[in-house]
C-alpha cells in the first residue's frame, strides 16, 4: 500500500514540474493567447484527473490479480455522492473558464448594435473567398487590395493595432483559418462573418481554407504579415500609388 500511494505521490509531482518548468510562450495575438490560456488551465484540471483514475485502475488490477473468486461490489452511497459532486465542480470550472474565453470579443466578435465598431485607427480586412482563391481588400484604404506572394494574397497589419476580418464567400461554403493567431471563421455565401484580434509579436503567419470546397480546396492559402507601424503605413503608401 505505501508503494502505490509513493508512485500515485511521484506522478503527481512529476506533472505538476512538468507544467511548472515548462514557460508560457509568448503569444502572437491576443486571440492566441485567450485560447492558449484556457487550453493550459483545462490541461492543469486534466492531468491529475487522469494520473488519479489511471491510478487506482493500475492498483486495482494489480491487487485482485490473483483473485479466482471475485465477489460483487457493495453499494457504497458516500462513494457516489462525492464522484458525483467532484464531477459537477469540474463541470463548472470548465463551463467558467471556457465562458470567459468564449465571451471574450477577440474571440467571438460579433458586429452589431450591442458591439463596439471599429474606431477610425482600426485595421478592417475584408476577406472574399471564392473556388478557389482569396480577395483580400481593405475598405477603409480606398480599397487597396492585398498583393499575391508566394501561393496565395498576403495581408500586412500593424502590430498592436485591433484588426477586424470581414469574412464572407462569392459562392461555396468556405473557411478562413490562421492558426498561430487564433483565427478560425466560416465563409459563408450572402453572409457576413467578423472576427477580432490584435497581433502582439512581428512575423509572417500561414491562413489557408479550413472546410473543403473542391477539387483546388488545399490551393487556398494565405498569408498575414504583422510588422511595426511604419511599415504598415508604407505599405499602404506603395498599394495606393500602383
């Protein structure tokens, strides 16, 4: 018996180093970031649960190994209660945590009379997906489209800037997608869709289509490029004067 509560002690510790010494890395978005926060948290809830369970299992098996007449279990009234109110608190913190990511407007931005609207230093992107491609405009900036790079438009936005996605499709049921950013919304047809973030950290980040639209469906790539202020306006600048 103090064999198997030592090891059950061991894995616990062994997890709780592990989620301590491991660093939260930095996050590229503030979208990235709310769900990478939550993500950690279940994960924190999560592990224990599961070295518990996995736990008793393994001391069970081991201790009736040899057992050629088992016997039925009693019933054991406190032993249901307690699971029964361990579950229910675990329900509720990952209905908490989860609520505060999913209300959170950087997560599920919806524009409308109860919502904030961009303000005038706001980026606005609207992204039109067709079969089997992307037009990506800016309509605050005359209507300066996002230029071709490599396999598909890039978009550059300022880092620390709010930046707002219109999302919409010319015909099919499309997805815009970019992971590292947090960022997933349909494209839907006749239908606008607008999501919200705010990139923290420079760098060039791959969006694709996430719902599959035919045949060219894994040619619909994308790219957005987050860089400093400066940049972004000379950007604009140079899209403007072509």
């Amino acid at each position: 018996m103090k064999r198997t509560r030592l090891a059950l002690v061991s894995l616990f510790a062994v997890a709780a180093l592990a989620l301590v010494a491991d660093p939260v890395a930095a996050q590229s978005s503030t979208t990235s970031g709310l769900i990478n926060e939550l993500n950690n948290e279940l994960l924190i809830v999560a592990v224990p649960i599961t070295l518990l369970t996995e736990g008793v299992l393994i001391y069970t098996v081991w201790k009736y190994r040899n057992n050629d007449d088992p016997q039925p279990t009693k019933e054991n009234r406190r032993l249901e209660i307690s699971w029964t109110i361990a579950t229910a608190i675990v329900l509720l913190f990952v209905g908490v945590a989860s609520y505060g990511v999913m209300a959170d407007s950087d997560v599920t931005f919806q524009q409308g009379k109860d919502q904030i609207a961009p303000n005038e230093n706001d980026v606005v992107v609207n992204a039109e997906a067709f079969q089997w491609g992307w037009t990506m405009t800016y309509p605050e900036e005359d209507g300066v489209q996002a230029p071709r790079v490599g396999n598909g438009p890039q978009i550059v936005v300022p880092v620390g800037q709010d930046v707002y996605f219109n999302i919409t499709s010319r015909d099919v049921l499309h997805g815009f997608a970019v992971p590292e950013l947090g960022l997933k919304q349909d494209a839907v047809p006749g239908q606008s869709n607008v999501i919200k973030t705010q990139a923290t950290e420079t760098g060039t980040y791959q969006g694709y289509c996430t719902e599959y639209c035919g045949v060219s469906h894994s040619q619909m790539y994308f790219s957005v490029k987050v860089v400093p202020q400066e940049e972004y306006e000379q950007f604009l600048e140079e899209q403007k004067s072509e």
